[in-house]
C-alpha cells in the first residue's frame, strides 16, 4: 500500500553525517568525520565498576519507572554545578533529557508553529536544522565570522523577519566551525533578544573542553528577563552512548517540556542516569576533563601543523580553542561537495559543508573535519592525502 507520510516528515532525509560516517568505516579510510569525543577517554572501567556496584545496592531503582524530571540526586547535581557557573536559576528550572537532540526537540515542539521563524548561526549543527524542520519552521541563516554570529546581520534578522520564535546558537566552540562567541557578542545577542521580545536556545555541549583562551560565560548568565533556555550534556566530558544531558528553562515553558518528554519516553534511563550520578560523585571529573583536554590539544595542534604543510595557502582554516571540529574554507567557485568526494576516493573523508546551512544561504566551499577520532599518524597521513587532492583540485 502507499504509506500517507505526515507533510512534516514527507521532505526529511536521512541524516548526511550519518550517511558519510558509515561509508568512512571502510577498511583503509582515514575518517575525520567523527562527532563524538575519542573512545580512549571514554572511563569505561570505572563505569564497569560502578555499574556492578549500583546492581548490587539499587538494582531496584535502575530497574523501575523513575519521575520525568530526572532522578533527583542528579537533578541537584546539576543544579550545583550551574551554580557554580554562574547561571543564577531563580524562575528557572531543570530536567534531565536523553542527549542534547532532546533540547532541541522540545523547544522546537513547544515554541514553534507552522511558518515561526527560528535565526540559526550559518552554518549550524546539522541536526538543528531538520529538527525545526519537522516541526514547520522557517530557517533563517545568519553569517559568521571568527568572533561567532555576526550581531549586525542577526540585527537585519531580527527587524526584517516575521514571527521569529527564537535564536538558536551553539556559543562555544560551535559545530561545525569551531569559533567561539565572544563576550561582547554574547551580551549583545541578549541585548537584542530582549529588544525583539525573542528567546534564545543555548547549546552547550563542547563548553568544558577548552584548550586555550580564556573562558566566556553562557549568555544564560546574563538572562534577566527569563528568555534563554540552556542546554549541557555529559556526552562529550563523560561518554555519548550513555545518553545523558539536561535543559535549564523558566519554569512556566519547562511544565510544557515535562509533558513534551512524557509523550516520547517518559524519563531518561534510569541506569545512565544513577551511573553519571554516581561516576560525577564518586570520581574527579574536573581531573578526568583536562586528562581529556590534554589529549585533545594535542590532536588539534597535530591537526593545524598538518593543514599548514600540507594544504594550499589559499584554503582558509579556523584555529579552535576547544571542541572537537575545525572548519576549512575553499576559495570562491570551489565545491566542498566535490571535493568530498574526490578526497573519499583518495582515501580520506570530511564532512561537506553545504548542508550545515539554512535555507536562506547558498554555501559549497566549506568542510568539517573532526580531530578527537582519529590517531595522529592518521591526522597526519589523511591531512597529507587530502592536500595532494586539493593542490590538484584548485589547480583544475
């Protein structure tokens, strides 16, 4: 029979990412596709450990139905530690959620309606933009530069679209870029969300890992007037298959999110949740983050040294901070897609960046490429293989 797909699905495609990290498994590629911290840090004995402990003397809570706002020990752990960051959450609050991509489902379900307008940085995470999608939203890009969201262009946004719900921005280390919002920026993009009567949609997941510079705080700091919700996760400081994360709101939008979680699944996963739990309270996070970090840096040092030998002086090259991503930028007239797929056939794989941007911005000439995954004699042979083919591209 012919299956009536709903209007909101009909158009969706499967993810491109996902498509192009299962073709870079083949045996022989050097994969910079990756999105995800490197399995090495993963503290994978110590959640074996802590996992055979918490059978033995809560076997029954992991094992039953918990609250939809997250099991309550975690839920003030995570209220400490925003504390801590200087997020003061008076008329806020906070529930646990299965990985980030729930933030983003649950603002979008309870904010957007057909044709509402959402400002995304251009380019953004990929799985931002089809989640808006999904449900009706107008996607409109606004451009970037090495300081992040460029405040003029998000202004023009602000006073010439109609019906904008909010802006969504992902402030540090941003994927698939890498830059970082300054402070002035931060401070301004709140100042015009409250000019425009706008909320903001603050993503946060790369923020603990920092190589260098000097840290900025969340715009959620600054939100006098509750209208910048936040979101973290332990994906990439813990490990991403735990599927754990939370979202910081006022309370009046978190009671809808609450109801939006129960009609998907009900609460996040008691076992994850009581094993971050117990790993954040039983062991030095902060210690096992710059262990990470050491690891990291070393990796996007490797990275950078590779591109500045090997690649073309007139590709241009983010220099994160922190992350997992750098971003490179072709010159005018070259094809990131095609270059994608002449560097795969060399062996060597990136992410095309042409569709990390909203509708409204037509851009082929950028690539991601992740430094977490791969080893360094990786990074530098499949830095090496792609500059081989770009010297031949450009000259072409």
């Amino acid at each position: 029979m012919s299956i009536p797909i709903s209007k909101h699905m009909e158009h969706m495609n499967p993810s491109l990412i996902r498509e192009i990290f299962k073709a870079a498994q083949k045996e022989g590629m050097i994969s910079f596709t990756a999105g995800s911290p490197s399995a090495e840090e993963f503290p994978a004995q110590e959640l074996a450990a802590l996992a055979k402990d918490v059978f033995a003397t809560q076997a029954v809570t992991v094992l039953s139905y918990g609250v939809t706002e997250g099991y309550q020990p975690l839920r003030q752990w995570i209220a400490d530690d925003l504390q801590r960051s200087g997020i003061q959450r008076e008329g806020d609050d906070t529930i646990v959620i299965s990985g980030g991509q729930q933030a983003l489902d649950f603002t979008a379900k309870c904010l957007l309606n057909d044709g509402d307008t959402v400002l995304t940085e251009a380019p953004t995470f990929l799985n931002a933009l089809n989640t808006f999608r999904t449900y009706g939203a107008r996607i409109v890009g606004v451009p970037m530069d090495g300081e992040g969201m460029d405040m003029d262009a998000l202004e023009q946004a602000l006073r010439l679209e109609k019906s904008v719900k909010f802006i969504y921005t992902i402030p540090n280390f941003q994927n698939p870029m890498g830059v970082t919002l300054s402070a002035a920026r931060r401070r301004r993009m709140y100042d015009l969300a409250e000019q425009y009567d706008v909320m903001i949609l603050e993503d946060d997941p790369y923020g603990r890992l920092r190589y260098s510079g000097t840290p900025v705080d969340a715009i959620k700091t600054l939100d006098r007037s509750e209208r910048v919700i936040y979101t973290g996760s332990f994906s990439k400081i813990i490990a991403p298959g735990i599927r754990v994360a939370y979202l910081c709101a006022p309370k009046e939008l978190m009671a809808k999110m609450v109801v939006a979680k129960q009609c998907v699944d009900v609460h996040t996963n008691m076992l994850s949740q009581v094993l971050v739990y117990e790993y954040l309270t039983r062991y030095d996070l902060d210690a096992h983050i710059r262990q990470c970090c050491d690891h990291y840096r070393v990796k996007r040092d490797a990275m950078l040294m590779a591109i500045d030998r090997y690649f073309p002086a007139e590709v241009a090259v983010t220099r994160p901070e922190g992350g997992l991503f750098l971003w490179i930028t072709l010159p005018e007239g070259c094809s990131g897609m095609e270059l994608h797929q002449r560097t795969t056939a060399a062996g060597v794989a990136a992410v095309p960046g042409k569709p990390f941007f909203a509708d409204n911005i037509e851009n082929d000439r950028g690539l991601r490429m992740n430094f977490s995954v791969p080893s360094l004699q990786e990074i530098d042979e499949g830095v090496a293989r792609m500059g081989a083919v770009l010297r031949d591209f450009l000259q072409k």
